[in-house]
C-alpha cells in the first residue's frame, strides 16, 4: 500500500498519539517501512532509481530506522553472505593467527567455485574473491579446536549462536550438526535469510566488530577513500542451473543489503548495489 492510500481518520489519529505519548516500543521489531518500488522523490534520496520486479533493497536511512524497498521479506539461500558469518565468528582469532591456505581448487573432495583454484590467500584476499575453500579449512582447524578445548556442546553452542537464525528449522536442535562441507560457506540452501533480516542482524550490537573487520578486509588499502565495503555473492534457486546476487555493504553510516532474483550474478549484483545507492563506479572486481 502506498503512502498516499493510507486512511487518514479520527481513530487513527487518536490511536497514533497515544503511541507517541506511551514513547518508543523497546519489545516489538518494528516492521520495515515499506515504500514499495517508488524512489524516494527528494534530491538525493536512497534508492536512485525504481526497484526492478522481484529485486529486494533493505537500508538504514540517515536517522538509523530501516527502510525496505521491493521484496525485502523473500527467504533466500544467502551464498557467500555466509562468509560474513564465519568472520562474525572467527575473523578476531583467523586475523589475529594470520590464517593463509593455498587454493588449487579442489580440497578434501570439495571443489572450489573457482575450478583453478585461488592460489595463495589470506583472511582480505579469501573474503574478497570468496574461497570456499579457505574458510572451509579456516573453518574445520577452528572446530578441531573448540572440540579439543570445549567439548561438542559448547562447540556447537557457538555455531548455534551465530548460525540459528539463518540454518532455521533445517538443522533441527536434537539432530546432529551437518558435516562440514560447502554448504556451510553458503554453497545450498542450508543457510538463507532475506534482505530485511540480513540487514537486521548486520545492525545487532553484537556485529560491531564484524562491521569493523569486513570494512578493514573489503576496502583494499589502495583505495583507501573507498567508503564502501560491499560483500558479494551468488546462490542457487530452485530453477536449475540458476543463481541469484546477493550484495551487503555499509558506508559507516548506512548498511544496505539487496537481493537480485534468477538469473542475476555477482557483477550485475555490484552493478546494482551501486546505482541504486548513487555510488559512483561500480568498482567490478
Ligand atoms: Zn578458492
């Protein structure tokens, strides 16, 4: 509903009052304001140009409320967006060990998306060009760790804090964990989210540091006056053989995840987040 088909009555009036005199809501999530597909019309406002159909734009406006704009609530499998969940996880111990892993492609019987392999990596250049199989070894060496020094309990109490929200009722709490393999770096439909509720957990106080880390480890250092960090990825959807973009990013003042339907890869995905955001560039790597 556009703001324009909003009944504007008595009732409502009185009703939105006594909300205002009872002050903010601290329980209740506010829903996303929604302003369908329509740019905002003021010079400069977020997004530049109309949403395309099935293209979902969740952003924090310049007040910090959450702003969506398109299908921002469609559930998808969120690709290499689950990189940024092993970071939330292990980027202070991965950039604190200075983690490097040789990429010739195939590890362990997993393939990397890359079939030549990445070569040589460290924690900036594995996030930035998404090795699987960087951060499923970096992965697998932290696991062996916690099971050594914490047991399988705490081990999986830490996965589950970080992962719960986006594994869902797939990964059931008396079921035991799924191996580790690609699906945990975002290759399947394990792990998924939409735009509303990616951007919502990217704005938690507990993803600070991770905010930090993915802006010290995006922004390549010879560009320092590159505002944005911006995390691309690809997924599959249900009609074979396709993928759909995904891209998170934040400029320290503004976060922004978008969502491109079938058919759309990771540099359509750059592409868009920067034009619909009035970011020069795109910078497609
Ligand atoms: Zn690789």
């Amino acid at each position: 509903m556009s703001r324009r088909e909003l009944p504007c009555t008595l009732p409502l009036l009185l009703a939105l009052g006594l909300l205002l005199a009872a002050g903010p809501a601290r329980c209740a999530r506010p829903a996303a304001e929604n302003s369908q597909n329509s740019p905002a019309e003021v010079p400069g406002a977020l997004p530049a140009e109309p949403l395309r159909a099935g293209e979902g734009l969740a952003l924090t406006l310049a007040d910090g409320r959450i702003q969506g704009f398109g299908d921002i609530q469609r559930v998808a499998p969120m690709g290499s967006l689950a990189k940024l969940l092993w970071l939330r996880l292990e980027g202070d111990a991965w950039m604190n060990q200075g983690m490097e892993f040789q990429c010739r492609g195939l590890w362990r019987g997993f393939h990397c998306w890359k079939r030549d392999g990445h070569g040589a990596v460290d924690l900036a250049k594995a996030l930035q060009q998404s090795c699987n199989l960087a951060f499923l070894a970096w992965a697998e060496e932290s696991l062996q760790r916690d099971r050594r020094q914490f047991g399988e309990d705490l081990t999986r109490a830490r996965l589950e804090a970080v992962f719960q929200p986006f594994w869902g009722d797939r990964v059931r709490p008396e079921a035991p964990l799924p191996m580790l393999g690609p699906a945990w770096v975002g290759d399947g439909d394990l792990l998924q989210t939409s735009p509303e509720a990616f951007l919502r957990w990217l704005l938690a106080p507990a993803q600070a540091q991770l905010l930090a880390q993915a802006r010290r480890l995006l922004i390549p250092s010879h560009v320092p006056e590159r505002r944005w960090w911006m995390k691309t990825g690809t997924a599959p959807t249900r009609h074979r053989g396709s993928t759909c973009a995904w891209v998170a990013g934040s400029d320290g003042t503004r976060t922004a995840v978008l969502h491109l339907p079938t058919g759309r890869g990771k540099a359509e995905g750059l592409a868009r987040f920067h034009q619909l955001l009035g970011i020069p560039g795109p910078e497609v790597p």
